[in-house]
C-alpha cells in the first residue's frame, strides 16, 4: 500500500487514534490509578478484553509500519 493513497493516510489515522486513546489509559493508569476503559464498560468484560486486544493490535501495526512511514519534513 502505498503512502500517499488516501486509504492508507485513513488506515494510519486510525490506527494513531486508537494508540493514542491506550497511551492516555495507561497515563490515567499510572497516574490516579484510573482505567477509563474499565470505568466506561465494567460491567461488559467481553467488550473491555476486545478493546485492549484492538488497542495491542494497533500499536504491532504501527511498530511493523514505523519504518516504512515517511515523515513530512
């Protein structure tokens, strides 16, 4: 897939919104001791589970990408 598709412009910013909304839970985590994720859904441990695997998804995603990305200067 090449960089400059529209449709890899949207996978990329996609895959960086769902990163970021994990490393701001992990800041909440380590700070106040707070999971947002498990805050919003507790009661829904089948939905908390798939938002941590969707966020570890994301994040081997972007690892995999980071060389291949180039960065605007």
């Amino acid at each position: 897939m090449e960089q400059n598709k529209p449709e890899f412009k949207l996978l990329l910013l996609l895959l960086l919104m769902i990163s970021a909304i994990g490393a701001i839970n992990w800041g909440l985590i380590g700070i106040w001791n707070f999971d947002l994720v498990l805050y919003f859904f507790s009661t829904k441990p089948v939905i908390i589970r798939s938002i941590y695997i969707t966020i570890g998804i994301a994040g081997s995603i972007l690892m995999l990408l980071l060389g291949k990305i180039q960065l605007n200067k």
